[in-house]
C-alpha cells in the first residue's frame, strides 16, 4: 500500500490554518486528483471549512475536540472510516507538538510537511507572556508563515526568533491581501559601518544572520563583549578560541551559546569562560567545526572585559 501522507499544521488559534489549508486545497489544485481527503480539525477559529465546497473535491472534515482524544486509537477510527489517500492536520495551538511526532500512527501514514502559521500582529505579545508555548509550534515546521505583515513588521526580529530554534525553516511574510512581502529585512545594526557595533541587544540577531549568510560579513569587521570558550581539552586547535554570548531561547531549560569560531595565532590565548571585548574582522573559510565554509573572526584588537550586569542575550 503507498504511503498516506500528512500535512501537519501548527500554530495559535486564529493564526490562519484553516485559511491556508483552504486555499492549498481549492486554489492550488491539490483535490484535483479525484483523491479522498480527510482533514482533521483539532480547534474550532474564526474562520469555518466549508464542508459542501470540500465535497466538491472529495474532502472530509473529522473533529478531535479535546487533548485526551487525540490518540493511536481514534487516528485508527478515522482511517477506518474515511480510507483517506491524504490526511491535513490542522492542529490545536495550545496542545504538545512533540506528541504527534512520537505517537504511533495508523500504518502508511507519513508527515511529509509540517508548516506553522503566525500572525504577525499578535507574535510579540504571545512571545511576552507564552514565549515557550509560543515557540513550540516551530520546532520542526519546514515552513513558517508569518501572515498579516505591514511595513512596520519587524521581519528580521522575526525570524531571529524562529531561526534560533529551528535553523532549516523556511518563512515566508505574508500581507494581509495575500500578497508576499519580499521587501528586505531591516537589521537594527549598520552593516556597512566602518566597524559594526554589536550591542548586547542585537548579538543574539547579528550571530544569526552571520551564520546564514557570511558572505555578506566577509571581510566586515565587528565589534562586541564576548564569553570565550577555550577548554583546553585539545578540541581546539592551538591559537583557536570561540567568543560567543549564552542565549535563552524558550526558556531557561533553553539557553545555547552562540559562538563562533576566532584565529587568535597567539601562544597564550584568553582563559575559558574569560569575557573580552573584541573588535574582528570576519572571514569567511572552511572549518571543520563548520563542516564547510562558515564565518572566522581573526582579532584586531583584544582585550579583557568585565562581566555584564545581564550574560544573557535575547531575539526579543
């Protein structure tokens, strides 16, 4: 029997999935295929299916009303009863994502995409006070869509959010007409300074954008307060040490550090866990911390610095 695939979608209530399941399904000719499609609904938004157009194109609506429900079991139930040849779960904003991930399936049922919708007026305040709920919904999705975009939409805040716990994603901004915003993501550092200032502010964002995309900070030199990682167990190279600031994520269960790579060539490089303020000029080479080609700090001036009051860096 071929595989049945799923089409896994995450986010808040009212964030756009049912509008976005709709519209894959009615306008980009998905039920063209005289396939049956189930879709299972886990929360009840703003916006309705519309069951008799659905049926037009042999599409089904299943409700699971409540967390508890959501089981092997009643997932079993539903294929037994649609026979479905494609399943769109559109899933409920305040339920684990992890679990339909580590849940059994009913046999032939594959997730082959996993997309996470976010409406763009309402992200900051449900990072504010359900930041770790929040960002639940990204931590697998291959595409995050960030619909309701204005002008004023921080885009490259947004994705500094997504993109540190989820690297691979892809996002896309949306306006409120349908139309993609493609203007180019405003950074709140000059890059084209003479030296780029990185305040404890924007380091979390500045580490980011530089990891995805080096060539535009090759050759560039940046200046920031750095936590040197230098254990001095031979994982480094001589001379090798990685300045980089603790990050929190989701929560504290969360925190990463964010460091990068630096070629000191001195014998006596800065101690472990020593803090220095750094002014670098970036490179982009191989490195095999990298597994290719990534960004090299190589040091213009070094020196020992005090403890910030906060060592944390943050993407809000």
């Amino acid at each position: 029997m071929a595989e049945i695939p799923i089409y896994f979608f995450t986010g808040f209530m009212d964030s756009g999935k049912t509008t976005l399941i709709q519209e894959t399904l009615f306008e980009n000719g998905f039920g063209d295929d005289n396939d049956r499609i189930l879709i299972i609904a886990c929360e009840d938004g703003d916006v309705e299916y519309d069951t008799e157009k659905l049926k037009t194109i042999g599409a089904k609506v299943a409700m699971i009303e409540e967390e508890e429900d959501f089981t092997s079991k009643k997932l079993q139930e539903l294929q037994d009863e649609y026979h479905p040849d494609a399943v769109f779960l559109e899933y409920n904003g305040t339920w684990d994502v992890g679990n339909v991930y580590e849940m059994d399936m009913p046999k032939d049922w594959v997730i082959v995409q996993s997309l996470a919708t976010v409406d763009a007026t309402t992200f900051e305040m449900y990072l504010a006070n359900m930041r770790a709920m929040m960002m639940e919904q990204f931590f697998k999705a291959e595409v995050v869509i960030f619909n309701r975009c204005t002008d004023d939409t921080p885009k490259s805040k947004f994705r500094g959010n997504i993109k540190a716990v989820n690297r691979p994603a892809q996002i896309v901004y949306e306006r409120a007409d349908g139309t993609i915003d493609d203007r180019e993501e405003e950074l709140p550092f000059d890059i084209n300074a003479d030296v780029i200032e990185i305040s404890d502010a924007d380091y979390a964002l500045w580490f980011m954008d530089c990891m995805e995309n080096p060539k535009k900070y090759n050759g560039k030199v940046v200046h920031f307060l750095g936590l040197v990682y230098n254990p001095g167990d031979g994982k480094l190279k001589r001379g090798v040490i990685v300045p980089g600031r603790f990050a929190m994520t989701c929560c504290v269960e969360d925190i990463t550090f964010l460091g990068m790579m630096c070629k000191t060539e001195l014998a006596q490089t800065p101690a472990h866990k020593s803090w220095i303020d750094l002014t670098a000029q970036i490179r982009v080479e191989f490195a095999r911390e990298y597994k290719g080609k990534g960004p090299i700090l190589y040091p213009i001036e070094m020196k020992p610095a005090e403890k910030p009051a906060d060592e944390l860096v943050y993407f809000s």
